[in-house]
C-alpha cells in the first residue's frame, strides 16, 4: 500500500473525558503513520494539558490549517477553537459538550467533502451535548443524516463476533412501536451488503433475534416475532439474503450459536451491544454501516470515572482506525471484483 494513502480524521470528544488520553496514546506509537496520515479535530491546548497531566514525554502534534497541510510523519491538530479549554478531568460541563459538538460538526463537514478517508469519532456526553443540540440521538445518527443515508446501520465488530441493531438509541418503550417488516428489511439489506463490500464476505450469514423472551414463546409472551420479524426474514430469503430467525437471544447468545452466522441482527441496543461487550469490550469498534463514507468509533463513553488518571485503555481507539482503513481497503478490492463479472459461455450441445 502506498504510504500516507489514507487520510484519518479524529474528533477530540469530550475534553474532559478520556478522548484526549487515548488519543495520545495511539498516535505517540509511530508506526501508525506507515498507513495513514492523521489529523485530530480539537484544540492543541487540550492535548497539551494531558501531556503534561499525564507526563508524557516527547508527542509532538503539529497544528494545521486544513486537511492539505497534513504533516505524514507526525500526528496534526486543526483547532476547532481558540479559547483557552478550562479542562476538568471527570466532570461534565457544558462547555465541553459544547466543544465536543463542534469538533464532530468540524470532523463530519471534512468526511462528506472527502478531505479525510475516515472520521474516528471520540466519545462524547449526550446529556452535555444535547443541552446545545436538544434533538440529539447521537453520533451515529448526525453522521448519517450528513452523509444523506438515514437507513445506516450501528454495527458494533469485533473479533468474535459483528451485531447490527434494528434500532439505535431509543427508548425500550419505544421500541416494538418502531419495528415493522419493511425497517427490519432494510436493516437486513444493509447488514447483508456491508457484509460483502466493506469485509468481503461472498454469502453472509445473518442471525436476527427476536424482540419478546423466548422470542415470543409462540405468542404468548407477544406477537412481534410471528407476525413482523419473522416474514421480514422470509422476505429477505425471498431475495437472497441468507438469513436465519428469530432466535431467542439468551439461548442463542448462551449455546454459542452466534459462532456459526457472520452477523447478528438484533432489535434494540442493550440487546445487542450487552453480549458484544461482554465479548469484546477494549477491542470493539463501533462503525456505521450503509454510508458512501467510512466512519467508526471505539466501543467505549467517556470514562469519566478515569479520566487524567493514566489507566485509560487505547486499543479500542487503535482498532477503529485500522477497521476504517481496512474497509476502504475492502471497498476497493470489491469494486474491482464486482466491476468485470466473468461472462457466461453458453454451449450448444446439438453440435
């Protein structure tokens, strides 16, 4: 691969989270930059108090304009700001949602206009966010809006296991009035394409798991699976989508069956991301699904309760970077693949 082909872009988060720590982390290691050039979309103050917080010796960030100024040998800063941060390391403010939101508008704005190749987002308060934006679901949903595709999927990945949600950051109350055949479709037509161009799997396997206990215990504990997910699945059979349910997610999560399916579908967030995090916390990436862009995310909040102690845990961060790499890698190989199908040759057997 040439070097410095990718251009990844990282929001600071929340400032007074753990964002900034493992931010600089991951980038002080300079073998990052055989594969990418990197640029933090925050404020070089901030990075600037952690280093001394934290006493990290010799990271060098260099502030940049712009995206066409990017140094590919050290890690850069575009400063979102310019007011000196009141940095408070494990408190929410609301400055430092206010910052947050800035830094992600700043780092989505690039990623549409295609000025970096990745967006990794940092993690960032909802409650401090939304006192500024007060329609504020979360990251995965503004990127999707800006990328012009609302039908995007949360797909959390992992080594042992891939879980995308039907729904995202919604109320459980909420929930059965949302799901309804064509939604759960669409998911599925998400999931089953990034399955195949964004990690080349030829013939996805997709589990979808059912919403009630014991997936509904033929109606008795409710209806959703007999008459909403499980035609849903059919449909998608019907198109060629290899999918399989629903399951009773405690059964199928406790049996290990999750090992024989490539992904999982789940219904609702906690349903999903509960058994994944259990399974890869630390090492999971959060990545938004059915994008024309690549954006992804470590599968870790704030940590407030750590933050400025120097015990944060950077592999997640790291994961997301090189997952984004992977899939525009991924991307590529599958458009040539894709682009020149071989012909059939048909044959006259009367001759």
């Amino acid at each position: 691969m040439e070097n410095h082909k990718y251009r990844v872009g990282i929001t600071l988060g929340d400032y007074n989270g753990i964002g900034a720590e493992v931010i600089i982390k991951v980038l002080a290691d300079e073998r990052i930059y055989r594969f990418c050039s990197v640029v933090v979309y925050g404020q070089k103050n901030v990075i600037s108090f952690y280093t001394k917080h934290l006493k990290i010796q010799n990271f060098n960030i260099q502030e940049v304009k712009d995206t066409d100024t990017l140094n590919p040998k050290l890690p850069n800063i575009i400063n979102v700001w310019t007011e000196q941060a009141a940095v408070q390391p494990g408190q929410m403010t609301p400055d430092s949602g206010a910052r947050a939101l800035q830094c992600l508008n700043a780092g989505i704005k690039d990623l549409v206009e295609k000025k970096i190749d990745v967006l990794v987002t940092g993690p960032l308060n909802k409650s401090s966010v939304s006192q500024i934006l007060p329609d504020f679901k979360g990251q995965t949903e503004l990127v999707s809006v800006a990328a012009g595709n609302e039908n995007s999927m949360m797909l959390l990945v992992g080594d042992a296991l891939r879980v995308g949600l039907v729904t995202n950051h919604l109320s459980l109350k909420d929930v059965a009035g949302k799901i309804d055949i064509n939604l759960i479709l669409a998911k599925l037509d998400v999931l089953n394409q990034t399955l195949k161009q964004d990690f080349l799997i030829s013939k996805p396997r997709i589990a979808v798991l059912g919403l009630n206990p014991h997936a509904g215990d033929n109606s008795l504990l409710g209806k959703e699976e007999k008459d909403i997910i499980a035609p849903a699945v059919n449909r998608a059979k019907e198109k060629g989508i290899l999918a399989v349910g629903p399951f009773s997610a405690d059964g199928f999560f406790g049996s290990q069956q999750f090992k024989k399916v490539d992904a999982v579908l789940a219904m609702y967030h906690d349903q999903g991301l509960i058994p994944f995090k259990t399974l890869s916390f630390g090492t999971g990436v959060n990545y938004t699904a059915g994008l024309n862009v690549v954006r992804t995310s470590p599968d870790h909040g704030t940590g407030y309760d750590i933050a400025g102690k120097d015990i944060a845990d950077a592999d997640s961060l790291r994961a997301a970077i090189f997952t984004g790499i992977d899939i525009l890698r991924n991307r590529q190989a599958y458009v040539e693949m894709t682009a020149n199908p071989v012909e059939k040759v048909y044959v006259d057997k009367e001759h």
